[in-house]
C-alpha cells in the first residue's frame, strides 16, 4: 500500500508540472491580437460607423489593404470595392486615406471599410466645420425654384431660401407673386454667389446657406464713409408701391426712396416717374443700422417755402379738387401745394363727393397753415340761399284775377 501511496503522489506533481509547462508555452504563444487587447488604449477600439484613417498597404485583385496601426488592418471589397472604383485605381501604396468602419473585426480578422460612405461622411464633416468656422464659398447657382436657389458644395446639393439672399439679388416683386419672383430667380442661375452654411443635418439630408452675413458685414463697412445730409449718385433698381431702390456704392449700398420722398407733388404710382436704370443723385436722410433712408425732393426748391406768406389762415382762396380718401378732399392750390379738406366739413363720404368733383375748382377758406409740415387744413365755402324780397312774397300771397273789372272810383 505505502508504493501504491508514493506512486500515485508522483503522478499528482508530474501533472501539476505539466500543466505548469503548458501555461507557460500558451503564454508565450498567444495570439498578438490577443496580447494586443490587453495593452492597446482604450482608443484603439474601433466601433462601426467610425471615421478612421490608414496607409494604403496595396490592392490584390479586388481587394484594398489599409494599414490601421495599432487598430489592426483594414480592407475594402466587393460592394464596396465597386462603390469606390473610380477613387480607389487612382490610389498608391504609401498614400493615407479616410474610410468608414463597416464590420470592426470579420471573418478573416481584418476591419471591414467604406471609402464611399467616409467620403461622403468626411463632406459632411468638413460643411460642419465650415460652418462653425463661418467660411466664405464661392458656388454656382444650379437651378431656382420659388422658394429659393439650389447651390452644391463638396457635392451635397444644398438651398438657399430667398429671405437669406442679399439686398443684390433679392428679387423686388410687387405683391410678392411667386411666378414673378421664379422669374427673377431664373436670371441667376449660372452666376456665383458668395454664401455660408446656416445650417447643416446629416440625419435630414439638410444644407442650408446665407448670402445674407458677409453681405452686411461689407456693406457696414462701407456704410461708415456716408453720414446723413451727403448727395450720392447711383441708379434705380427696383420699384414698388411704397417707393424705389437706389443703389449708389461700388460695393452695393442700397437705399430706399419712399414714395412721399420722390417729389414734393403727390405721387400716386412711383412707377409713373421711376423705372430702373435710371441715374439719378439723392439725398442721404437717415441711416438706421443698414438701412438707408434717401430722398429725391430734398434736392428740389420746397414749393411750401412761401405758403406762410402767400396764404393766411381766415382767406379765401380757389383750388382745384385733385383726389378723394377716407380722410378728406385733396385740393391743389398751385403746383405741389396741396390742401386737405377734411371729411367732417361734409358728414360723410357721399356727401364729400356729391358736393365736390375731382377736376373742378372751387372757393375754400384757410382754415390752418403749417409750411414745416407741408399742411394746410382747408373749409368748404358755401352759398348761403338769398332771402326772398317782400314785394314777391306779398305777390306770391295775392291771388291773380283775370280780366278784372277795374273800380273807377277807387282810381
């Protein structure tokens, strides 16, 4: 019994040291991806969808290598081999590349990647960082809608609604109608704008630009050299109810003529007396920010200069009826004097225009005169009705007798 004792402890230790032996021999034989998880940083780690970059080891058949470092090796084919042909024939061992990790760790151990869909994420990526870096670019205008102009850059088709185009291409239509405004819109396309990303959305497919910033940003600062009271000369390029755009600066200044600053007379239509193209000087009268206020009276003689003398409040004076408002009767005096007659003078509007006509003159009175404000309040003068003489009305009250007997005694 005791050798059988002995025997069978001397197997025990031969199979510990065995195994001992073994341990070691694995240790020292384990795979190097093995020992690489173990030691690589935690950055090393690649995920699905992540952006990655390599040197290109070389091609074998359909098949491209991309030398990871650390992260291990990658490879791009079949389907996505074929999506990236026409970049990947023109790539050269040595050279770094961007790819987009499809399978981190495949069959065959190597890290599945797209050129394609990298190339299309780094677009993205880079309108991102254009946009938080604020960079100008310079694209063409590819087609227009009504809502806007269709740009493209780095290959991603993007919009540009018109409420972001600048002052220089924004379209002026009148009652904003958008066959009108398409039409304007047209005209640009083929042109390059200078634009910004305002917004970008992977997810969304979205890319919205501005024409709008550096557009302001180079107008102040050109504003700085103009101050109010200064004479510029430019020309008109647009027209509207409300008044005319003139531009007057070789880095596009744009101001508004409003409608009551186009004439001391009274303007009904600014299209009557303004078209674009026309040249013409004006004057600075307010600048507000970036908007600029001009005026083409204020270079004419101001016919309202003499009125204070010329009429006086209490005196009769004869004008011509030249428009109706809610408000009153307009009557013209002389040449770009006008008086109002206000509506009480007639109770109402029906009344106002059955006793009145537009075209004809009449006899007001100057009821308040006021030149700083080009005003003058006018009355209506009316014929009060003549009294009957009392020789009539006693004839009136005698009855008429034909023929008569006629009393001689009382002649």
């Amino acid at each position: 019994m005791p050798n059988n004792t002995a025997a069978a402890n001397n197997n025990v230790e031969n199979e510990a040291t065995s195994r001992a032996a073994f341990l070691n021999d694995s240790e020292r034989f384990r795979h190097p991806m093995e020992q690489l998880l173990k030691t690589a940083p935690s950055s090393s780690f690649i995920r699905a969808g992540e952006i990655v970059e390599g040197e290109v080891l070389g091609k074998d058949g359909p098949r491209l290598f991309v030398d990871l470092g650390i992260r291990g090796t990658g490879i791009v084919y079949g389907h996505e081999y074929r999506a990236a042909h026409d970049l990947v024939k023109n790539l050269k061992t040595g050279g770094r590349i961007s790819a987009k990790v499809v399978e981190p760790d495949n069959e065959e151990g190597y890290v599945e990647l797209s050129l394609k869909e990298a190339g299309d994420e780094k677009r993205w990526i880079d309108l991102k960082k254009n946009m938080a870096e604020g960079t100008l670019l310079e694209l063409p205008v590819l087609e227009a809608n009504r809502g806007g102009l269709i740009l493209e850059a780095f290959n991603i088709k993007g919009f540009i609604p018109t409420s972001q185009l600048s002052s220089k291409h924004y379209p002026r239509v009148e009652g904003g109608e958008k066959d009108k405004i398409l039409q304007e819109l047209q005209k640009l396309i083929g042109q390059i704008i200078s634009v910004k990303v305002l917004d970008v959305d992977q997810n969304e497919n979205k890319l919205i630009f501005t024409e709008r910033g550096q557009d302001e940003e180079r107008l102040r600062g050109a504003l700085t050299r103009y101050k109010t009271g200064e004479v510029v000369e430019g020309e008109i390029t647009g027209v509207v109810d409300f008044g005319a755009f003139m531009k007057f600066n070789e880095a596009g200044l744009e101001g508004l003529i409003h409608i009551s600053e186009i004439d001391w007379s009274l303007i009904e239509d600014p299209r009557q007396v303004l078209k674009p193209g026309d040249k013409m000087k004006a004057k600075i009268i307010d600048i507000q920010g970036d908007k600029i206020s001009l005026s083409l009276k204020a270079l004419k003689d101001d016919p309202w200069a003499h009125v204070s003398k010329k009429y006086r409040k209490g005196e009769l004076v004869r004008g011509k009826t030249t428009k109706f408002n809610p408000f009153g009767a307009f009557v013209e005096l002389e040449p770009n004097v006008q008086g109002l007659v206000h509506i009480s003078e007639f109770g109402t509007e029906i009344l106002m225009r059955e006793e009145l006509e537009i075209g004809k003159e009449y006899d007001f009175k100057v009821l308040l005169v006021d030149p700083a404000e080009h005003r003058m309040a006018l009355g209506v003068v009316r014929k009060e009705p003549e009294p009957e003489r009392e020789e009539e009305s006693a004839d009136a009250d005698t009855p008429l007798i034909a023929n008569a007997p006629i009393d001689e005694k009382a002649a």
